[in-house]
C-alpha cells in the first residue's frame, strides 16, 4: 500500500471516530469472508459500521480522537465496530462472540469510559433505547389513566347515592 492510499485510510478511520460516539473492538481469529459478510448486514441493521482495520494506521487515526486512550490495548488481528448505540452493539456483539469462537471481544470506549470485555457484556445487559422509551410510555399512559380514574371516581359515588335513592 502506497503513502496516498495509507493517507486515505486513516483519514477515512478519522471520520469514522468524529461519526460515531463508540467503538468497540474485537480479535478475529479466521472469520471467513461469509461469516464476516452475515455479521456486517447484522450490524448494518442496527446503522453500527464493522470494519476489519490495520493496527497501525488505526492507532495513527485514534491518536488525534477522542478515543486516543483506547490504542494500548489494541493488538493482534482487529475489528472495529463504530455505533452510535452502544447499548443495541453491545447486545449483538456478546451474542455473535458468544455464538463463534472465531471472535472475542477486546475492547471498547463508550460514554466517556474505556470498557474492558466485563464491561462490554455489563452494558449489553442494560436496557436499549427502544426499551427505555418503552417504559417510559407505559409508566406515562399509567399514570394518565390513574388521573382520570381519580377524577371520575367523585362523579360515580354521586351517580351511585343518586340511583340507590331513586331506588328507595
């Protein structure tokens, strides 16, 4: 690979770091071309990016990020996945190591903080966002509906008085 394209490269890993608010990174231990190609489409569901990288050119690209403190970890044959979700990444990303032998994760810089492989199988059991919202709607809609059933109730009871006197 000549210098233009060496250039190319880790200016292209630059804008991947400036896109994305995590990385995570895993080692590759013969991931075959289909198997590479299946979990790139899984990721690509989810708008994550999963790259095979060169060490040194990504290490020259993660120098001037935010992510710089991330690269003394990083060694060996590596994938890098770059999502705006880290919580949906980390949940597939356990999944697919757990489910191959041929990947194992590494690394990853989340929300600020540099995450270990514990740290990456915690926050994949965190709750994703749609889950979040989820909750939120239902715990919004239940207590709307406590609302209203508080202030019909006074109205009912007199409805209630009303016909048992009409009754009598």
């Amino acid at each position: 690979m000549d210098r233009v394209n060496k250039k190319k490269l880790v200016a292209g890993y630059s804008k991947v770091f400036a896109d994305h608010d995590s990385l995570f990174f895993v080692t590759n231990s013969g991931l075959s071309v289909l198997d590479a190609r299946l979990i790139r489409l899984q990721f690509d569901k989810i708008e994550s990016r999963f790259l095979f990288v060169k060490n040194s050119l990504m290490k020259i690209a993660l120098a001037d990020s935010r992510f710089s403190d991330i690269s003394d970890t990083l060694s060996g044959p590596v994938i890098l996945i770059a999502s705006n979700d880290p919580i949906s990444t980390s949940k597939l990303l356990v999944k697919l190591c757990n489910n191959s032998s041929k990947i194992k994760l590494m690394a990853a810089a989340a929300f600020g903080e540099h995450l270990s492989e514990d740290g990456i199988i915690s926050l994949s059991k965190m709750p994703s966002q749609e889950e979040i919202r989820a909750r939120i709607a239902c715990l919004v809609s239940a207590a709307a509906s406590k609302i209203i059933t508080t202030l019909n109730e006074p109205g009912r009871q007199l409805l209630r008085v009303i016909k048992h006197y009409s009754k009598k």
